[in-house]
C-alpha cells in the first residue's frame, strides 16, 4: 500500500511541475496571431450562412443584420 501511495504522490509531483507556464506572446509572435484565420469565429462566410440559417429557423432576427420570417427565402 505504502508503495501505491508513494506512486501516486511522484506521478501527481511529476505532472504538477511539468506542467506549461502561460507567458504573453512575444513581439514577435503577435503578428500571427493577428492574421483573421486565427479568430475563434473562423471563416466570415461560413459564421454569415450559420446566421441566416439560424434566423430563418428560429424566424426571429436580432442583431446580426439579417431580417426575414421562418421561410429562409431572404
């Protein structure tokens, strides 16, 4: 039992202090995390089409520009 338990204790130590550090991203390195392909949206065309066909199933609009009863016709 001692030895399970002393087992468990240097795997738990072992993935506590192995674990990644968060650090601000360096000057150089922002430059690509500004690129648009990098935002959590993703492609602008494809978020619009998900929009408009939400809207059109909800038949309700609001806020994203996009009118239109529950017909999906606009």
């Amino acid at each position: 039992m001692n030895r399970l338990a002393a087992g468990l204790i240097a795997i738990t130590a072992c993935a506590v202090s192995s674990g990644c550090a968060m650090q601000a991203p360096k000057p150089w390195q922002k430059g690509v995390l500004a690129k648009p392909e990098m935002t959590m949206a993703g492609d602008m065309l494809e978020l619009k089409f998900n929009d408009h066909t939400w809207t059109s199933k909800e038949a309700s609009f609001g806020g994203f520009g996009v009118g239109g009863g529950g017909c999906g016709c606009n």
